[in-house]
C-alpha cells in the first residue's frame, strides 16, 4: 500500500476537514483491489473504517454433513426465509455481514461451498 502511495498507484480523495474535530471528513483511498474509505462525524472522537476488497474470486470450502434429514432442512428453511435466496441457476446464495451466518451456512449446505468476502469493517476509537 505505501508504495502503491509512493508511486501514484493509488487514488485518494478528502473532502472535509481532517484536522478540525468541529467538523466531518471522509478520506477515500483507491487501488486496483482495494478501496478504504474513513469518516469521522462532526464533534466525535470516533473514526469508521470501510475496507473493500475488488476484484476477488472467491474459494470453493468443502464441509462434511454434520446434521441429517429434519434438523439440516429447518436450517436451510430458515436460513433462505431470513437472508438466503435462489440465484439464476437455481443454487441457494445468502450476503452477510455477520460472520456467524456464514458459518451457519456452511454448515446448513454440506459439501462444497463458493465463498467470497467481498469487504470487511471496523470502528476505531
């Protein structure tokens, strides 16, 4: 990242005041897979961070059975009713931003997954 900084590989655009706590800022920074964006709200001493990566394929994970006939159905009911839907081809899909989902989905599909982690968050104090 810094030398994709150093060399003009990367994009970044503030706007705001990043100095003056009185008053929000957002700083956007752009690379090829990689875009980070940071916001601060006017008088808080907080910072969100957005990190998205771009570009990602995704990897196939392989899960054994580890429920049968009724259990993994209600799962898989209540997974698709609350989050999951039907893609194009007919496969069940689901997006979160809850970890556990995915693990719940996971397990709720045995056999092999595609996963992709599209982006990630965290706040900073």
């Amino acid at each position: 990242m810094i030398e994709k900084l150093r060399s003009n590989g990367a994009r970044v655009v503030i706007s705001g005041e990043p100095l003056d706590k009185d008053k929000s800022f957002m700083a956007h920074l752009y690379t090829k897979h990689l875009a980070i964006v940071v916001n601060r709200v006017a008088k808080v001493e907080s910072l969100t961070i957005q990190i998205s990566f771009t570009g990602l394929k995704g990897i196939h994970v392989v899960v054994p059975k580890l429920f049968s006939g009724n259990r993994l159905r209600a799962m898989q009911c209540g997974l698709l009713l609350t989050d999951g839907s039907i893609d194009k081809k007919g496969y069940p899909e689901m997006g979160t931003h809850q970890l556990w989902q995915a693990i719940a989905w996971l397990i709720a599909w045995p056999g092999k997954n595609s996963v992709r982690i599209h982006g990630l968050g965290s706040m900073i104090m």
